[in-house]
C-alpha cells in the first residue's frame, strides 16, 4: 500500500514537471529537442547520470554480484568512470559542432561530416534497432517490480510506467526530461544509499554481512568469481567496452549537445568516477550478502535478489521508497531514449514533413514508440537470459561498433564515408558472428572484435577510397 | 618539432602537450587490469577483499585525475 502511494506520488510529480516544463518551452526543434542548449553543470550531470544509470543498475548489478561477486562492481564502477574520458573526446566536439551548425541528433553531425544521407541512415538504423530492446528492457523492469510490490501483473505496470513516461516526454521535451533527470537521479542515489545502510544494520553490521556471506561463498570474494565468469578476457573486454559503448547510446550523444557551455561538461566528467565508485558498489553489496542472509534466489531470477534483499531486511517503507528509487533509476532511462530515437526518427528520415511541424512529428512518434515497446514488452521478453545477457547480447555491442566512425568523423580527415560504412556494415556483421559463436572469441566478449574489425576496415577503406589530390 | 612535421602525425599520437596526460589514462587503465590480484580475496578489511578498495580508489583517483585535466590542460585548449 506505502508502495502504491509513493508511486501515484511520484508519477503525479513528472507528470507536473512535464507540464511545466511544457509551459517554458519554444515552439522551436532546438528548445524541445535540446532544450535550448541550456543545461547547465547541475541537471548536465544528473541527466548524464540517470540517464546511464538504468534498471540495469539496480536489478542487473545485484543479480550478476548474486552470482558472479565482487567483481561485477570492478567492470561496472571502474569502466564506467574511466569512460567520462569521453566527455572531453566526444562530448566536447560534439558540443561545439552542434552550437555551431545546429545539429540535433547524433546522425545529422555524422551525415553531414562526410555529406552523405547514406551514412546518416545507416548511423540512425543503428542507433534506432539497438536502442528500442533496451527500452523495452527498461519498461519490463518497472512492470517486474510493480507487480513485486503489488497484485499487479508486470504487463499491466510496465504499460502504465510507458504510458506516465509518455506523457511527460510528449508535453516537456528536453526540458521534461532533463528536470526529470535530476529528481530521479536524487532519488535513486538517496534509495541505493538507504538500502545499502539499513540492509548491513539488519545483518549485524558491514562487517558481519561481508564474513557471513564469505562462509557460504568466498568464490565470490575473489576472482574469476561465481561461474568462473570473470575471466582476464572478460574483464578487460568489459573496461574497453563501457568507453566505447556508452557515449554512443543516442540518448547520451544528444545531450552532448544540450550543455551550456564547456564547464557543464568538465564538471560531468568530473563528477562522474565520484558517483559510479560507490553508488555501484552498492547494489553489488546487496546482492553478495544475500548468500550470508540465506536468501535463495531461482536461477532466472537472480535480477530480483534485491528486491528480496530490501524488502527482508528493511522497514516496508523504506523497502517501498527503494522499489521507488529503482523505479526512477528505470524511467530516468527510458524517458531520454524515447525523446532521441523521436528526435532521430523525425530528422534523419529524409521524408516531406511540410504539413506537419517537425516537434509534431517527433510527439507522434513518440506515441508510436511507446506502443512499440510495449509490444515488444509483451511479445519478445525471455527471462532466462536476464537483464545483462539481453543487454551485453545485443545493445551495448551494437552501438560500440559506431564509435570509430564517430571518432573518425570529429578527427581524422582522412576518414571517407565508404570507409565508415563500411565500418559500420563489416563491424555489425562480425559482433553477430562472435556473439553465435560463428567465429572464436576466444574469451572476449564479442563486442571487443566487432570494434577492431569496425577500426580496421574503417582505416583501410578510407586509404582506398581517399580522393586523389 | 616544427608545426610540419606534427601535422603528419596521426591524429591519434601524443603532442608534447597532451602526452603526460595521454599516459596518466593508459596508465589508469592499465592499472584496472589487475590480473595479479586474482585468485586472491587476501587482506580483507572490514570483510572485503583489498582488490575492491584498490578498484574504488582507483576509481576515486581518476576523477582527480579528471580535475587536473580539466583544469590544466581542456580550458587551455583553443
């Protein structure tokens, strides 16, 4: 019941940000996809932050501590804060060439780099195929932790999550999304933060939780961990790949473009190891110390160890404020994808919008989209492969592989447009061969290779192709 | 070296400006790559494994070393 009010309480909260940020927002693209370029250190940071941060973080973290260990906070904490690196690589740029010719979406500046509507597209079907099963990724989350908390089925929670998420994407734009940002950033730092306190208070103490779960498992103290899953191979693969990855999430390359100035991003940068070095560790915390607490988790289901965790050993409130908490983390997520692929799909496609304004265009897809997730919530969900299989699987490699060619696109003048899409085409081509084990990985995750080959063929398609002086 | 004969240099390669800090991320990266803490949960403190504090000052020390870069060497850049 405390759950249930507390979510009426906070949906009602983004939907009167959404509609005040409706209320301060132009009637141009720039204001309602990019809210002016105005983001300032403050919201730059916690959109960055909530926007990253995602039911992955929560549910996905503690459920690979529950059964891999302590090395999951390794991957995570570590590569994440190393890859605000490219705040300054990619961000910067980015920044700069968006302010200067007025770009809005990540495929516009690529597109425009090498003059080729081609390469836009394929840059945006990239984009747009890999980030709507991590959308849906995050709408199943909210529908698995209301019907945790409630006799609500978890179909019937993650359509009302996108429909509240709708709502206020569709009435605030950037805007809705970037204030948003900082209330669910506060909240799900605030909710990890009080779970984290309370469940090692039930334990007997820090101490005590660690060396309780240590007698019943000490794989997990150590590496390669549970399952031998922390391999060299595998480590190294994860610190590369979150550098790679990350920046090339749509939803974090457009807000590249909404900082106000070079200090809101140095201030990210800055910020970003600070937050990822405990806020992840928490959830990892959680998830190893429910070996000591004799918390017995199906296989399949280990992404709601912490749900089990929290609500064992906290105060139903405090239980209900965190199950809120991974709410946010989820919706945070989610709000800002479905605003860039709407921006992206409403740009980038080449079509004849002239009865119809270009942010109509955008709310009407964002309509589509969330039906769209839906669909896929309902229709492609396979629980046994979890949340990180289903993400490593298939988003993070497939957007990984973008990065040279963006990287190509701010730096190198060399760079020819065949050679990235080539790039593109050859990379996508091989992460699906090393991900069905078509091709030996020899232990690498397959995004690793599908990023080499994307570099190789980049570099030696644009020496072949590089107009003679 | 002369202006030339750095605008022959790839893109990607280290310029007497950049190269401490180009080596200071290698570095940290590198020292992520802690292969010889495996197999070891040895010393703990407070129940944990030394490895994770190593890994969550490391963490710490690359937004330090974020800071340095930001302020000595981004707002320099034109």
């Amino acid at each position: 019941m405390i759950f249930i009010i507390l979510v009426i309480f906070y949906f009602i909260i983004l939907i009167l940000l959404g509609f005040f940020a409706h209320k301060k927002t132009k009637k141009t693209p720039e204001d309602y996809f990019l809210a002016n370029r105005t983001f300032g250190p403050f919201i730059l940071f916690f959109t960055l932050a909530a926007t990253n941060f995602s039911a992955f973080t929560f549910l996905g973290f503690a459920g690979k501590a529950y059964s891999s260990g302590f090395g999951q906070y390794g991957i995570m904490g570590f590569g994440t804060g190393i890859m605000a690196l490219m705040f300054y690589v990619i961000g910067r740029k980015v920044w700069k060439l968006g302010k200067e010719k007025h770009y809005i979406t990540p495929p516009e500046l690529i597109g425009d780099r090498f003059n080729s509507i081609s390469l836009r597209l394929l840059f945006m079907i990239v984009m747009v195929i890999f980030t709507i099963p991590y959308l849906a990724t995050q709408a199943i989350g909210a529908g698995l932790l209301i019907q945790y908390m409630t006799d609500i089925s978890w179909q019937i929670g993650a359509i009302v999550t996108m429909f509240v998420i709708m709502f206020y994407v569709l009435s605030g734009g950037m805007k809705g999304s970037g204030w948003t940002d900082v209330l669910q950033g506060l909240i799900m730092i605030i909710a990890m933060s009080v779970a984290v306190v309370f469940v090692a208070i039930n334990l007997g103490g820090f101490e005590a939780a660690n060396n309780a779960a240590y007698i019943v498992n000490p794989e997990l103290f150590t590496r390669p961990g549970g399952g031998e899953y922390f391999l060299p191979q595998i480590w190294f693969s994860f610190m590369l790949l979150w550098i790679f990855a990350d920046p090339m999430f749509p939803q974090i390359f457009s807000r590249f473009y909404t900082a106000k100035d070079e200090k809101s991003l140095k201030m990210s940068m800055v910020l970003y190891p600070i937050v990822v070095s405990f806020l992840f560790l928490f959830p990892v915390l959680i998830g190893v110390w429910a070996h000591g607490a004799g918390i017995e988790v199906a296989v399949g289901s280990e992404d709601m160890v912490l749900p089990m965790m929290v609500a064992t050993y906290t105060p139903s409130f405090i239980f209900a404020f965190v199950m809120v908490g991974a709410l946010a983390a989820l919706m945070s997520t989610a709000d800002s994808q479905l605003l860039s692929l709407s921006t992206m799909l409403s740009r980038d496609i080449p079509i004849n919008k002239k009865k119809i304004s270009e942010i109509m265009f955008g709310k009407i897809l964002i309509i589509i989209l969330s039906f769209f997730a839906v669909l896929f919530v309902i229709g492609g969900y396979d629980p046994n492969v979890g949340i990180m299989g289903t993400l490593v699987s298939t988003t993070f490699s497939g957007l990984a592989v973008l990065c040279p060619t963006t990287i190509a696109a701010l730096y190198w003048k060399n760079a020819t447009k065949y050679g990235c899409i080539s790039s593109i085409i050859f990379g996508e081509i091989s992460v699906f061969l090393f991900q069905f084990k078509l091709l030996p990985t020899s232990g690498f995750l397959s995004a690793i290779w599908g990023i080499l080959i994307a570099i190789i063929v980049l570099i030696i398609v644009s020496y072949l192709t590089l107009p003679k002086r | 070296m002369e202006e030339k004969e750095l605008k022959k240099l790839p893109f990607w390669f280290p310029t007497k400006r950049n190269v401490i800090w180009y080596f200071l991320f290698v570095f940290l990266f590198i020292l992520s790559l802690d292969f010889w803490n495996w197999g070891s949960s040895d010393p703990m403190l407070f129940g944990l494994p030394f490895w994770v504090y190593y890994l969550l000052f490391l963490t710490l020390f690359t937004s330090l070393a974020f800071y340095g870069f930001s302020k000595y060497y981004w707002s320099k850049e034109k």
